[in-house]
C-alpha cells in the first residue's frame, strides 16, 4: 500500500475508531499507537515513529481547522531550490535571456546580483536546468 494511504488509514483509525485521544495516551503497552499497529497489522518496531507522525499532524491540523492532508510532510522534504520562481533571481535571469545574453553572461549577471545580496554565486548547469524547467521560456541548444 502507498505510503500516502497508509497515512490515511492511520489517521482514519486515530479518528473513528479511538475518537482523537489525547496525546498523553498515544504511547505505552497498549496505548493508541500501539492499538492501532495491531488494528492494522503494522510492525510496532518499524512504524511507531511513523504512527506518531500521523497522529501529530492529525492533531494539528484539527487544532489549525482544517482536514489532514497526507502530503503535507513530503512537499516539505528534498532539496530547497536555489532560484525559485517568481523572485527576483528569476526576473534577473529572464531580463538577461530575453535581451538575447547567453547562458554565460546571464550567469555572471545573476551572480553579480546574488554576490551583492550577500548570496553565493551559482553554476552555468544551474542557470541551465532553470532555464530548461521554466514555463516562460523554450529553450533550445543550438546544433554546432
């Protein structure tokens, strides 16, 4: 089963079956964890910090108004992008492919900019694969 179901499931078993017990009764032999592992046949060893996770961000998404959102927690994780969409890094960059600079100069130009941001300067692959994965810009290697 998925990991995003299986997180569901948790969180359809905290909710229904043990009614959103109180954090002080999660833990311990035969505690909520512990019963729901059993209830659905999961590893105690193997999953209870995964249980828990669940069980938290099923608490606080009751405590924010809102419904749990099994994906919450993955949108979070891997690596941070170094220029993000939409910044000001990103106007930098298309200002420079649009007036026609190529991938080198527009480089120097955005690492002009990051230096005086106090930012550490970034590679061509970079400015590259940024270039490549943007929606406003089609980019093409010319044939040599």
């Amino acid at each position: 089963m998925p990991g995003a179901l299986t997180r569901v499931a948790i969180a359809d078993c905290f909710v229904r079956i043990e009614g959103s017990p109180p954090e002080e009764e999660w833990g311990g032999r035969g505690g909520v964890i512990s019963r729901i592992c059993d209830t659905m046949c999961l590893d105690k060893r193997s999953n209870w910090i995964r249980v828990r996770r669940v069980l938290q961000d099923v608490k606080a998404a009751a405590e924010a108004g809102k419904d749990y959102d099994p994906h919450a927690r993955a949108r979070n994780r891997g690596r941070k992008p170094i220029l993000e969409y939409g910044s000001v890094q990103d106007n930098v960059v298309i200002n420079a492919v649009s007036t026609g600079m190529s991938i080198e100069n527009t480089t120097l130009v955005l690492n002009t900019y990051r230096d005086r941001q106090g930012l550490p300067a970034v590679s061509q692959s970079t400015v590259k694969r940024f270039l490549s994965n943007h929606s406003c810009v089609e980019y093409k290697r010319r044939r040599s």
